[in-house]
C-alpha cells in the first residue's frame, strides 16, 4: 500500500490533477479531446504555478535565514516544513490508508448529496493523515487515528461547500471550491473576524482592497510597485547586498505578475469540466451544483494574498520572537506564508487592511499549536525515519499549527466520549451548514474577482 501510494505522490499535481480531470470531464460527457485538452492546459497551469513557487523557495527563503541569523532568533523547535510533514504524516500507519479512505469517502458523500465538493487534491491529504498519525501516536489506536483524519476531511469539505460561491467571486474560477485541510481550518476565524471589523467604524466603511489601495495612491498601488517596496523592506531586513537585493526585488515583483496570470491558464482548462457538469446535473439532477476541491494555490494569484503573504514573513519572526510560551522557530514554512493566510483575502473580500490584521492573529494560533504538537511531531519524525532533518532537536511545523488538528485531537483525548462528541458536532454543522446554504442564495457582489 505505501508503495502505491509514493507512487501516485511521485507523480505530482501536474500530472495527477490532469489525470483526474481527464476523468472527471469524460464522466461528465465532454468528449475525449476536449477533456484532454483541459486538463492539459490545467497540468501546464499546475507547471507554471510550480515555478512560480519555486521562486519562494529560491529567493525568499535564504532572506528568511538571514533575517533569522541577523536578529539571533534563538527558539528551541525548528520548523521542518511543508514538505517533510507531509512525508512524515503519509509513512504512518493512518497515512498509507489515507488516500483510499479519503478519496472513497468523498464519493460516498457526493452519492448521498451530503457534499457538492470532490476534493481531487490527493497531495493535501498529508494533512488529515497528519491530524489522524497525531491521534493514533497519542492513543495507541490506528482506528482512532483513521477517524481523526476522517473528522477533518468531513470539517473541509463542510467549509469548501460553503465558501464556494465566494472563492469563486473573488478569485474570478467558476465551479470550484478550496478543500486544502489547512485553508479550510483558517475560515472560521476569518470569518468571526469579519463580524468584528464590521463592527468598527474605521473598517466597515469602504473596502480598502488593492484596487483602492491604486486608486487613491496611484501607482504606489500598482501590483509591480508594491512588489518593490516589499522586495527592499524584506532585503534591508535580511542585511542583503545590493546583488542579492535586487534580485531579491525582481523575483518578488515576478511573484506579483506572474501568479495572476498562471491562475489565468488553470482557469482556462477548468472552465471547459465546469461547463460540462453544470449541464449534466441540470440534465439529471435538477441542476444539483458540483464543485472541484482544489488546493489553495489558486488562491495565490490575488494581489492582496500575496501582498499580506510577504508582508507577514517578518511579522511572523517578530512574533516567534515575543510571544510567551512560543517555542517554534519559523523557517523552512516561513516563506510560504501566503498559503498559511490565502483564506483570510476570500473571507474579507480582498480587503488588505483586514487580511493583515486577521493574518497576524492567525499567526499567532499556528505559532502556539504548532508549539504544543512539537513532541507529537518530534516523535512521528523519529518514527519515520526524518530525525536526520532536525539534527537532534525537537521539531514542529507551521504546517501542524492547524485549529482543525488541535480541535479533533483534543476531542480524541477523551477516547469513546471525545469520538460520540465530534460525531454530534458535525451531525450539528451538517444541519446548520445545509439549511444555511439552502435557505439562500450568495447574494455577495462586491467581489472582485481576480481576472478584473
């Protein structure tokens, strides 16, 4: 089973979301060469978002490094990453079960209308295997593990359901939905958030997102020019010279370019399988609505998450820094931000001023549970065979700071009671959430959608 499973993973987005889309569009009577096409050009897309990510790593994480050296950040959990979590969380027992049970699950409650969302993004499956190896180390129980990870597939694909319509609005993709399991475990509090800055006479008076920010200072506004002041800002933070500066510069003003334009090619290939299962359930289901789960890097071509994203990197050190009780070195995620806070943009409307301040307090969640999961994470690391990476000290992730993990696992700590409890409060959020979205339409269209 872990064989098939590093197997499918070696494959990567570009190939295997276009696999499944290839599926997907003939399911849905596209034809053969129209589906091929688009999921072809989605796999391109998937290609070029690739690089641009690669951008982040290449160019922002040295200055992140530095950034840390300079200041002399001493904290004693280093943050292994993203990637080495999920390797970490797929060589558990509830990690090789995880794609099957998932994946089977998903279409069971698509069957039984009980979800409109079919979550293809088989890589972020890393993080219910996570919650679920959490659980399962905790509580010496694989079965218990495996409904850990379930509770969290279920909460995501919740939170997708709702959140589709807008997702779609604000990032300008019909037919989709975000069902990544840390973007989705950010939504509840950016949307309490959002009922708070209503709230506040400073913030509920004009939507201050970047077309604003343009309008009333010019080109100081423009996407290009924001990518600059936050290249220098980053760059004197780091101590770089004027070399490694500037390219330090160009590569974050390329990140503002090129990732709207790279979500425009994903757009492309995704409208065709949208179109195709629009008409098929108006055919057959009465116009039941069908959303296509993806990862929450479609989210990163909007200018106000990549703003705040970089933004955040230093505001996240200084509050490593300060926070008491902190223990969690930021490094190896640290750069990535822009995926820990891309939920916040769609739930304030692409608000900038929101989105950093909800950005900064969710930060300071993903510091404290990523702290208190460090010796969970620090002993499945040494189990998996990863303790070479942290060099014999304890070790977390920003990617484990997940209030979807922390609340599941909490629940599990109670055994039979703790699994009764989360039974009952999602059969709670089911009915809550359903009546919810059938008792109106998303009326919201103050939106603006990414290809504005």
């Amino acid at each position: 089973m872990q064989g098939v499973i590093d197997y499918i993973l070696s494959l990567g987005a570009t190939i295997f979301v276009p696999i499944v889309l290839l599926i997907v569009g003939l399911s849905f009577r596209l034809g053969f060469l129209k589906s091929l096409k688009a999921a072809i050009t989605v796999g391109v897309g998937f290609l070029g978002l690739n690089l641009v990510v690669s951008l982040i790593g290449e160019y922002l994480s040295p200055s992140v490094q530095a950034m840390v050296d300079r200041f002399g950040l001493s904290l004693s959990v280093i943050d292994l990453g993203s990637g080495t979590s999920a390797g970490i969380a797929f060589s558990t027992a509830v990690g090789a079960l995880i794609i099957p049970v998932i994946f089977g699950l998903n279409l069971l409650l698509l069957l039984l209308k009980l979800t409109k969302t079919m979550n293809i993004d088989i890589f972020n499956y890393s993080h219910f295997a996570l919650t679920g190896s959490i659980v399962a180390l905790f509580s010496g129980n694989v079965f218990y593990g495996l409904m850990a990870a379930i509770f969290h597939a279920v909460f995501s694909l919740m939170i997708a359901d709702v959140t589709a319509k807008r997702v779609q609005k604000i990032i300008g993709i019909e037919g989709i939905s975000i069902s990544q399991g840390f973007a989705t475990s950010t939504v509840p509090f950016y949307a309490l958030m959002d009922k708070i800055f209503d709230q506040v006479p400073a913030l509920n008076n004009k939507k201050m997102d970047t077309q604003f920010i343009q309008k009333k200072f010019g080109m100081f506004g423009d996407p290009v020019i924001i990518g600059v002041i936050l290249g220098i800002i980053i760059a004197l933070l780091a101590g770089n010279g004027f070399a490694e500066g500037g390219q330090l510069v160009i590569a974050v003003a390329g990140i503002m370019i090129l990732f709207p334009r790279v979500i425009r090619i994903i757009v492309e290939g995704l409208l065709p399988i949208s179109d195709a299962a629009k008409a098929y359930f108006q055919k057959r289901f009465q116009g039941k609505e069908f959303f296509i789960g993806l990862d929450s890097a479609v989210t990163l071509g909007h200018p106000t998450t990549i703003t705040v994203g970089i933004l955040i990197i230093p505001i996240t050190l200084v509050l490593a820094a300060i926070l008491p009780g902190n223990n969690v070195l930021p490094l190896a995620d640290l750069a990535f931000a822009p995926f820990f806070i891309c939920m916040a943009t769609i739930m304030h409307k692409g608000d900038v001023i929101r989105t950093l301040i909800s950005s900064t307090l969710n930060m300071v969640i993903v510091l404290y549970i990523a702290t208190y999961f460090s010796t969970y994470y620090t002993n499945l690391a040494n189990d998996g065979g990863f303790a070479e990476a942290s060099g014999g000290s304890e070790v977390s992730a920003l990617y484990v700071g997940n209030v979807f993990d922390f609340f599941i696992a909490m629940f599990m700590k109670l055994g039979v009671l703790g699994l009764v409890g989360l039974l009952l409060v999602t059969a709670v959020l089911y009915v809550f959430l359903f009546k919810k979205m059938n008792a109106k339409e998303d009326t919201e269209d103050n939106e603006t959608p990414l290809s504005s």
